[in-house]
C-alpha cells in the first residue's frame, strides 16, 4: 500500500499520464475514416468517408463510380460503384494497393477500368463486381483512362508522358498502338465522339492533339504557365475548357493554337471539369475547397458551392446534365460526405450527410466582367512568368520537382496520411515511382487555399 506521503504525487503523475493516453488513442480513433462497410449502417454516398480522386457517370447516367482508398497515396486504393437514383452502394472493387487515380466506365456501362499509383490497370465486370484482367502497362502512375469511342480499345495515359491503346476484348489485354510526344506525365485525356481526335493534357505545361489512326501530334496547345489537369468539351468535337496548377480556365476552338478567352482566374489549382446544360455552364472542383460553375458564353462565374473541409479533386456530370458530382478528401470531421451529388437544374443537393444536415445547393452568385485571354508569352519570357500569386509558404525541404516546372515546395513526410486539421493532401510529386522503386514524396498545398 503506498503511503499518503507520496500518494497525492503517484495519483497526479499515473491520471496525467492515463489521460494523455485516453486522449491520443481517442485522436487515432477520430482520424481513422471509417470503412464503407461498417456494420451498423448500409454503405451509401451519405456516409461514404474515403479519399476520392476520380469519379464518374455511367452514359446512361443511372451508375456513379468513385475511386480513391484509404490515403491519397500509401494505404489500400479501391473503387465503389454506386446507384446514381438512390446512392445505395452496388459494388466495391478492390484490389489496387494504393490510391486509385483514374476509372473509366465503357460506352455499354458493363465495364469498368481503374488504374492507380501502383502502376496497375483492373478491368471488371460492374454487374457481378467482379475483376476481369488486371495487368501494368509501364512502370508508372496512371493518371488518367478512357475508352475510346467506337473501338472498343482502353487508352491508358501515364506518369511516363505515353498514351498507350489497349484491346480489352479478352482476358489478356494487347497493347495495339502508342502516342508518345509529351516530355512529362499526362493528366487527362479527352477523345472526340468518333474516337479519331484525343486530347492530352500534360505535366510539360502543354495540351496535345493526336491522330488516332495515324498516332501523331497535329497540334500542341501552349499557353497553360504550369501544367494543365483536366480537359472537358464545352462543344462536342469544337470547344473546349482546359484548366490547371497555373489557376486559369481556358477557352479553345479545335483548330486553333491559341486560346479564345479565360475565365476569371481562381484562388488555386483547379483540378478537374464538367461541362453540362448542353455545354453551356462548366462546372470546376479546386485545391481551393470549393466547386465553380460558370456561364460558359459570357465567360462569368455564375455559382459558387463552399463547406468543403477538404481538396475538392474531381467533379462529373451525367450525358443528359441532370446531375452534377464532386469528390472530395477524407474529412475527419464527419460533416461533409466524400462524395457530393446535385439534381441539375434544380441544383439541389440529393444525399447530405445527416450529422449534422449540411446540404448546400448550387448558390448562384454575383459575377465580374468576363476577361478576355492573354496571348501566350514569348519562349523566352515564359519561364519568368509567375503564377497568380507571388507569394509560397516557408517549407522545411523542397519536394523533388520535374524538369523546368515551379512545383511547391514541401516538407517530407515518413508517410502521406490525412491531415485531421485541414483534411487537405496535397499532390503527389511527379519523380516518385511505383512499387519496387522509390517511394513517392508529398509536394505541398499550393498557397491561397481557402479556410472554410
């Protein structure tokens, strides 16, 4: 028995240190995002709380996929397949050993194709959820997939600057043709609707235009001051919006060289486009937190949808333009749901997470004058160029950064987690390689994120 003497020091030292332990094993608790399998509850989009990168609409509208996993990087990637009408889970394809960056779903919606950080591409069966082939075209990031109209074929771009095209008909896919050009990775993809034009967006801050058949460059796009990550048709096969780390929005004609107009610049990266309403409003997701919509013929923000916690990376619209879908980061919080779905042209937002309620519909908001684009500076002062804002936050090391692009600049985690403050992950950096080589190093958030 420990006398009186020393038992008020004993009891004050053992309750500090069982509470400091209480508290840190209730802290892992909480930035634990819970598994969309969780037994007390029927997985859902209501409560669905991964990382989402890349989202899509089956053509017919009535399947949504997501992709993403565990972390932005290290941990377990995995795509679910979702009923749009209900937002009931249908299917939950695993398999990937990292984040999964990219998913495509065929013309037939029977298929889909995910590929990711581990270098892997998976074909499956959505029906049966089942995988039909699984095979790496290089050893590389995929970044970005589509199928091609009309072929049939998979196009499969990755960290290496290549395209590759792929026959998927059998159980073992065929690589049939290649569309190198890029100096760097590629981003996103965009093919016409008769599969003869593909558009590239790449990490070399340029936007390609390929033959198909013939698999050459007719065109490249310059003019993005840092490297563009998505692409959308506002036009079938004529216009389209391009938009980037550079925070521009950019209007082109196919054809052209050089870009009809901007839309008014944004607070930081913008990572992904959707075009609906027949094209003519553009809706884009942000490092900013947010998600954008724009009138595309009068160059105007017309809405803007805020109360993310986290990156907003993805945003989606189904072919008819009845709804609209932003995927987001893991947020510890609980608050704000992974995967946000609107009812266009209500803009009504359909399955709010109910603690507490947060459903946000599309506010339209006031807009400024539309800004006409810049030509594209000369080769010469283009590397001097700056982006929007001169000012970069103070960082304990610089992530390793490719050739000539201004990456920011960041600390060097042991592993890429969520962060349970911001919720924000930022982009990978671009040398870092898939299994087997070395492991990838986080870059960090660009500055001017918005606190929400």
């Amino acid at each position: 028995m420990i006398r009186s003497a020393f038992g008020s020091t004993f009891t004050a030292s053992f309750v500090r240190r069982t509470t400091v332990a209480l508290a840190l094993v209730a802290a892992l608790v909480a930035a634990t995002p819970p598994h969309a399998d969780a037994a007390d509850e029927t997985p859902s989009l209501r409560t669905h709380a991964r990382w989402v990168s890349a989202l899509a609409f089956s053509a017919d509208g009535k399947l949504l996929a997501t992709a993403g996993g565990e972390s932005l990087l290290y941990r377990p990637g995995d795509a679910i397949v979702w009923d749009a009408a209900s937002g009931t889970r249908r299917a939950l394809l695993t398999g990937h050993e990292s984040n999964v960056r990219a998913l495509a779903f065929s013309a037939d919606g029977k298929r889909l194709a995910t590929g990711g950080y581990d270098g892997t591409v998976k074909l499956w069966d959505v029906a049966a959820g089942k995988e039909l082939a699984s095979w790496q075209p290089a050893k590389h990031w995929i970044k970005a997939l589509a199928f091609v109209p009309g072929s049939g074929r998979l196009a499969v771009a990755s960290e290496d600057g290549t395209v590759t095209l792929w026959d998927v008909a059998s159980a073992k896919p065929e690589q049939k043709q290649a569309l190198k050009g890029h100096a760097a990775g590629i981003n996103a993809l965009l093919f016409s609707t008769d599969g003869k034009t593909c558009l590239t967006a790449s990490d070399d801050k340029t936007i390609q235009v390929w033959d198909v058949a013939k698999g050459t460059s007719t065109a490249k796009l310059e003019g993005h001051t840092e490297p563009p990550l998505a692409l959308a048709w506002t036009t079938a096969d004529k216009k389209f919006a391009s938009a980037g780390e550079d925070r521009t929005i950019r209007l082109w004609t196919l054809g052209s060289t050089k870009p009809d107009a901007d839309l008014p610049a944004q607070n930081n990266w913008v990572t992904g486009l959707a075009a609906f309403d027949g094209g003519k409003q553009l809706a884009a997701s942000g490092y900013d937190r947010s998600l954008r919509v724009f009138d595309v013929a009068k160059k105007q923000q017309t809405a803007l949808v805020e109360g993310f916690t986290t990156t907003v990376w993805c945003v989606a619209a189904t072919p008819d333009g009845k709804r609209l879908a932003a995927g987001s980061g893991y947020d510890s919080s609980g608050t704000i749901p992974s995967v946000r779905v609107w009812q266009l042209p209500e803009r009504k937002e359909l399955f709010p997470v109910t603690r507490p309620a947060t459903a946000v519909a599309i506010k339209p908001q006031p807009a400024p004058e539309p800004k006409e684009a810049p030509a594209p500076p000369p080769a010469a002062e283009a590397t001097k160029s700056a982006k929007p804002e001169e000012k970069k936050p103070a960082t304990a090391a610089p992530a390793a950064a490719k050739p000539d692009a201004k990456k920011p600049e960041a600390a060097q985690p042991a592993e890429q987690k969520p962060d349970t403050k911001k919720g924000d992950s930022p982009k990978p950096a671009a040398e870092a390689k898939t299994k087997g080589t070395q492991q990838p190093t986080a870059a960090a958030k660009p500055d001017g994120a918005a606190k929400t």
